[in-house]
C-alpha cells in the first residue's frame, strides 16, 4: 500500500490506476490483480493505510486533552494525506487502522463521564467534525497548490489581497470590513484557530451534558 499512498500524495485521486501502481512495483498490472481485485478496493485499503498514521493519546492525560489530541493527529494526518479526506462517506472504512482509531475515540469518550448509550455518538461527533473541517480545508489547499504551481499566487498571498479588497471596497458589509480590519493573522493560523476554538465547543458541550441530567433525545 505504500506505492499506492505515495502516487496519491504525489499525483492525487486521478493518477491512481491499476496500472501505475504496477509500474511503480516494477510489476505486470494484472498480477496486480491477484492481491487486489479493482481499483475501488484499493483505495479503500490505501485509506485505512493512512488511518494508521493517527497517534493515540496518552492514557495519563484528562479524557478531553485526549480528545484534542486525537483530533489533531486525525487532521493532520488528513493535511499529510490531501486526498483522504475525500474518500470519506464514499468507503466503509472499516479496515483494521480505521476500527482501531475509531476505537480510541470511544475509549476517549468513555471518560467524558456521558452515559454508556450516548458516548458512540460523543465519539463520532467528534470524528465527523474533524473529517468535515479536513474536506474544506485540504480542497482549500490543493486548489491554493495548483494555483501556485500555476505560476498564481500562494495561498497566504492570496488571503492578503482578499482582505485588502475588503477593507477597501466592501462597503455594504461593514460587519465583515470590521473583521479584515483588524490583525486577525494568516490563512493557516485563522484555520487553526478555527479548529481549536470548533473543538473546544464540541467538548465544552459534552462535559456540560455529562454533568447534567438531560438525556438527548
């Protein structure tokens, strides 16, 4: 699977083939076949190749800590990985790497004090947040990545212009003028801000619905 995932990191979703991932083996493309059957299952096995790149927290840490870590290590592996995430929802990913991180969360949300019913959907909830942030924003990247090599701009250079035509010529949205006025940072620390501050909610509800006595419905 190594071939594979590198010839998507280095090409995209379009590039892969049967084919020249048995060229990158040195191998006949239908001996390929023997191992894996089409090019769907391949991609399915590449998925959960990368899955496996996503850390465990450490066990000593306070469940929400873990809860950020793991989440992080899921978005990043995502940001190393730019066409991962969008093979999500289009597999079952239900390959060993993939059960085993979806296992940790559950063992992560298990501390979050929810009743026993309701930390499943603690966990995916938190999952399905990072996977739907990781779609925009490796998109984001890649359509900034093909710009670039494009002879464009770059993605922090293109964010500056679009804050300074905000802020100049915008003027019925005086809500947003204010926002691109003020010292908000780069593309990538908005983003990451973005992401922490998303998370942050996420937990923040989930501890207080586990100090409470609501039961969702």
């Amino acid at each position: 699977m190594a071939t594979a995932v590198e010839l998507l990191d280095a090409e995209g979703l379009q590039a892969l083939s049967m084919r020249r991932v048995a060229a990158q083996l040195n191998a006949g493309h239908m001996s390929l076949y023997w191992h894996v059957t089409t090019k769907g299952a391949l991609l399915e096995l590449a998925l959960d190749e990368v899955f496996g790149e996503v850390v465990a927290p450490a066990d000593d840490l306070p469940w929400d800590e873990r809860l950020c870590a793991l989440a992080g290590s899921l978005r990043a592996m995502f940001a190393r990985h730019r066409w991962a995430a969008r093979l999500i929802g289009e597999y079952l990913n239900i390959g060993p790497n993939a059960l085993r991180m979806t296992d940790t969360a559950l063992r992560v949300a298990s501390g979050s004090g929810l009743a026993p019913d309701q930390t499943d959907s603690a966990a995916a909830l938190v999952l399905e947040y990072v996977c739907g942030f990781a779609t925009a924003e490796t998109r984001m990247l890649e359509n900034a990545a093909t710009a670039e090599r494009d002879g464009g701009q770059s993605a922090e250079e293109g964010f500056a212009d679009v804050s300074d035509a905000v802020r100049s010529g915008l003027t019925e949205f005086a809500t947003l003028r204010q926002l691109a006025g003020r010292d908000i940072g780069t593309a990538t620390e908005i983003r990451d801000r973005n992401f922490a501050f998303g998370l942050r909610c996420i937990i923040a509800g989930l501890g207080t619905l586990a100090d409470s006595d609501e039961t969702p419905a």
